[in-house]
C-alpha cells in the first residue's frame, strides 16, 4: 500500500485533446495556449475500465485526491468524465476537476454533485490580459463560470501563468480572487512561470521566459495580499535543464502509468507499465527507485501543483 504521505495526489488523465483549441486568438497574442506543455498521448478506454483503474488506485494507495485533468477532461463528447468523477468519489477521493472551464455550464448539471473543488485557469484579471494567453472570449467564460460556482457555493481554485509583463497584475487578479473568496471557499491558487518542459522549443521561450527573481518577488507580493484569506498560493518557477521536476503519477484512463522522473530537459514523461496489469504500487515503487537514483530534491509543496 502507498501511504499519504509517499503519494497523496494522482492525477487522472481521461483524454488529452483540449477544446481550447478551438478559440480564436486575440490581436497580439501568438496564439491559444501556445504555453501548454500537455503531452498528446492519446487514451482510448471505456468506462468500465475508468472504474478498475480507479479501483485499483484505491486498492494500492492512500492518495486522498484525484487530480481530473487532460488535455481539458470538460469536452463536447462523452469521455467517462461523470462516471468516473461518481467512481472516485464513492471510492473515497476528493475530486479536483481542472478545467479551462469553456465547457463547464454545458456539463455542470452532470458533474456538480461529484467535485470536490474545481481548479480553474485563468491568467489575467481583464479580457485584454487574459483572452491573450487562451483566446478570445475566454475571460467572460471564465467570469460567467465564477459567478455560477460562487452562487452555487461550490469550492474553487485558480492556475495562472504568467509572463514578464502579467506580472504587474497578479494584484488585480489577487483582488478577484479574494472578492470570489468572500462568497465561496477558495483553496488555493497556483501561479506558475514558463518551464522548458514538454513540448518546449525556443519560440515558446522568447516568449514566455524571463526572469525568475521578478517571479519570486511577484508572487512573494500577492502572497502578502492574501495573507490571512486562507488560500493557499503555490508557485512554479522556472527551472535550468538539470534541475528535477517536482514528482507527480499520471494514470491515463486505459491504466497506463507514467510519472515526472527525471530533468525538466526530458521530453516526455517515463512510461511506467500499465497497472491493470502490472499493479499501481509496483509502479509507483519502481518510479521511486528509478528517480531515487536520478535525483532526490522535489519538496512536498511542489507536489501540489498540477497544471500549465
Ligand atoms: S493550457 Fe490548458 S486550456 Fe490551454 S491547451 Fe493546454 S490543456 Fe488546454
């Protein structure tokens, strides 16, 4: 059995495509998401497997929480999201649905009942700032899902990237936060600098890298801000290619098991087996090793966060 403390989040990935895809992009911006540094392994299950491979994790571990991300598990077709959200939350989890929210009204009537708290991105505290990282049209989604969540007493969280020039107003968004904060519990909010993870390429970093002082001293700001609100502010700065990255399980919903092992260089994720039939735990176990052997640095509070 994996105890809470050796593994106390697994994030749950359903399907890797994103409807952000469709949004077109603002005057300026270089386009929708261009950040995103989500894998695109492709996951083809059904949803008597989702309930065995939350089954399992249940059986083998003490993780209290499933992270339901993607891609954007809040799609235009059936990806097993309610049942499986149902699944998890009768087996004991607490669910965190992290979404774009784009689709979230579509689909809350189905889904309500069955979150525990719902992370949502948002990556500035206007249309002009935010609709630049994610496309147009998605600040007033994300003010209509707010306001929906809030009068529904739902509990939230907020993932926001940022750049050198968003920076100056991680305030005015610290003030939504907090207005939000006042009508509903919120639990926490990440912020989050470029990485060169994934799918990162040069372009990417001409334009989202800058300095990692300017971010510690930003968020240091905003923490100030929230001091005293309860909500816990996370952050995910930049990281030099040999650094490690903080270590997270992915389960994809067909039972494969992948985790964040090595640099923050490696391009994707180790594939560990799949625990349908080869076990969570033994996985688990032998992500430890291997990363025990690679590095040994990741810090508990790193292994919150779960997002680009
Ligand atoms: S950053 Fe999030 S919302 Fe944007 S494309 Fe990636 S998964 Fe979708």
């Amino acid at each position: 059995m994996l105890t809470h403390e050796e593994l106390a989040i697994v994030h749950l990935v359903l399907n890797t495509d994103c409807n952000a895809w469709d949004l077109p992009k603002t005057t300026g911006s270089p386009g929708v998401c261009r950040f995103c540094y989500r894998e695109r392994n492709r996951v083809h299950t059904d949803e008597a497997t989702v309930r065995r491979v939350i089954d399992r994790v249940r059986a083998e571990s003490e993780a209290r929480r499933i992270v339901f991300t993607g891609g954007d598990p809040v799609m235009p077709y059936d990806n097993h999201l309610e049942p499986a959200l149902q699944h998890a939350q009768a087996a004991g989890f607490e669910t965190n649905l992290h979404t774009n929210g784009l689709l979230l009204a579509d689909r809350y009537a189905g889904l309500r009942d069955h979150v525990t708290l719902y992370s949502l991105a948002v990556d500035g505290p206007d249309e002009q700032s935010a609709d630049w990282f994610r496309g147009d049209g998605y600040f007033t989604t994300f003010r209509a899902n707010t306001a929906l969540l809030a009068a529904d007493r739902r509990r939230l969280a907020f993932n926001t990237f940022t750049t050198a020039v968003s920076l100056a107003a991680l305030p005015s968004l610290a003030e939504i936060i907090t207005g939000l904060a006042a009508r509903t519990p919120v639990e926490y909010w990440l912020i989050s600098q470029y990485r060169p993870i994934g799918r990162a390429n040069s372009r990417k970093a001409d334009l989202y890298a800058y300095d990692r002082e300017a971010f510690t001293e930003a968020v240091a700001h905003v923490r100030d801000l929230l001091s005293g609100t309860g909500i816990q502010v996370y952050d995910q700065p930049t990281r030099a290619a040999e650094d490690p990255y903080p270590f997270r399980v992915w389960v994809l919903a067909d039972g494969t098991v992948t985790a964040d092992l090595g640099s923050v260089a490696a391009p994707r994720n180790t594939v560990l087996g799949n625990l349908l039939t080869d076990g969570f735990e033994p996985l688990v176990r032998r992500a430890f090793a291997s990363r025990s052997t690679n590095t040994s640095t990741a810090t508990s509070s790193e292994k919150e966060v779960t997002t680009p």
